[in-house]
C-alpha cells in the first residue's frame, strides 16, 4: 500500500485525488470512478472502465474457493 497524503472534504462533499496517484493511475479530467466501502470506515475507488476487470478476478477467486470446498468435502467422505 503506497500513501498519498491526506484530502479534506468540500462543502458539497468533493475530495480532490492527489497529482501524483491521479498521473500515477492515468485518472483525467471527466473519467469515472466507482465509489464503494469493503469495511467500515474505509472508501475505495476504481475506475468504471476497469469494473469489466475487477469483476473477473473475484469470479476466480470465488471458483478457486468453491474448488477448494469441494476438495475438502470429498476429503470428509
């Protein structure tokens, strides 16, 4: 995890990205973020056009564990 410093929230509750993460993640003026929590208290972003790529991942992942469950089933029997 790399840190970039600290925002403070607007009046109409705008945050500004950092420079350096926004060149750093290639964000531009107009692209759009998806805004969602993981866990109390912690807000993460992604970018919409990356949601295609973040949803793959947890179909695998969720696969290898529903493998690994039936693994440990068949061990049980």
């Amino acid at each position: 995890m790399d840190l970039y410093g600290s925002v403070t929230v607007g009046t109409q509750g705008q945050v500004v990205i950092p420079a350096k993460l926004r060149k750093r993640l290639k964000i531009k003026t107009g692209d759009s973020l998806i805004v969602f929590t993981r866990m109390p208290n912690v807000i993460s972003m992604i970018a919409s056009s990356d949601t295609a790529k973040m949803i793959d991942m947890y179909e695998r992942h969720l696969g290898h564990a529903k493998s690994f469950v039936a693994s440990l089933r068949k061990l049980k029997s």
